[in-house]
C-alpha cells in the first residue's frame, strides 16, 4: 500500500462547494480506498491504496467527488514520497521566516509542469519570490508588503484550474501526518 494525500480544489471557500469531512471521508470510503483521513475543512484527504497509475486514481476520485457532491471536481494527488521530496527540496531557508514572510505551495495537476506554470504566474519585486519545483511552485511573500503581493492574480490565469494551493504549514502538516500514520 501507498499512502496518498488528495488536494482538492475549490471546496468549503465563500460559501461554494460545502462538503462535510464525514461525508468526504465516506465518499473516499467507498472507492475502496484505506485509513481515510481528513485534514482541515480545505479539502485535504489522506488515505492508502495499492500503488499504481496515480492519474488513473486521480481520475476515480474525481469522478465519485463530481458525482456524489454535485460539482467540477478537480484535485491534485501526491505520494507521501513526492510530498516528502516537496518538502525536502524547498529553496534554501523556504519556510524559515514565518514573522516576514508567508509561504505557499502551489501544487501542479499533471500534466502541467512547473516550467509551463511560471510562465502565466507573476511576482511583485521586492514582496514576491516564486520558485519552480517537481510538481509544485514555491511562492514567498513579504508580509509587510502583502497587500502588493501578485498572488491574487493567479487567479485569473487560466492556468489557475490546474493547481491547488496550500500554505507551506499545512504541506509540512500533511506530510508530518503521512509518516504518522502506519499501514
């Protein structure tokens, strides 16, 4: 058995998409998958299942997410190696300074890569960082200038429905609770 985390985008934000953890935890349940756990109301889903093609599981979760709660599903799935490998490979001091800055993980959905992504994702000079990775993009923000920060406007990129984002404290929570749980 892998262990996973599915990311899923768009749900239990303004109002759009409310999914109860219970009923998100059922609805992986029923797809046969193991040690189905939830993380935070943001739609952070960790479970087991045989390893194999991880775009054909992401497929299958998507299309019970669409059809059990009624919406676009779209979710990006990480092994807990490549999620160890995320965190491990961060730029040097990523995640050091929380008191000046804020740190994202911006998680690519296949088959975008981080080459494609940071073409369409700006910075502001002085508040942004981004940098690209395996998968994901590592994107810093000065807090002090926050309100200039350029991450908003990923937003209206149409590259925006092919990521997911998550602060760099709950990527390192998720795996944390990854190594945590045995199978």
């Amino acid at each position: 058995m892998t262990r996973y985390v599915a990311l899923l985008r768009g749900i239990n934000v303004g109002g759009k998409n409310l999914i109860k953890m219970t009923d998100l935890k059922a609805c992986f349940e029923a797809l046969g998958l193991e040690s189905v756990v939830t993380y935070i109301q943001s739609g952070n889903v960790l479970f087991s299942a045989d390893k194999g093609d991880q775009l054909k599981l992401t497929s299958r979760i998507e299309s019970a997410l669409s059809k059990t709660f009624n919406y676009q599903s779209r979710v990006v799935v990480r092994s807990q190696k490549q999620m160890k490998d995320i965190v491990a490979r961060a730029p040097e001091g990523f995640g050091n300074d929380p008191d000046t800055y804020r740190y994202h993980a911006i998680f690519l959905k296949e088959p975008m890569t981080a080459a494609e992504a940071m073409t369409s994702v700006s910075t502001k000079e002085g508040v942004d960082q981004a940098f690209a990775g395996k998968g994901v993009l590592y994107f810093s923000i000065l807090i002090s200038r926050a309100t200039q920060s350029h991450i908003s406007r990923i937003a209206g990129t149409p590259v925006y429905q092919s990521m997911t984002i998550r602060n760099w404290n709950t990527t390192t929570k998720l795996l944390n609770r990854m190594e945590m749980i045995s199978d």
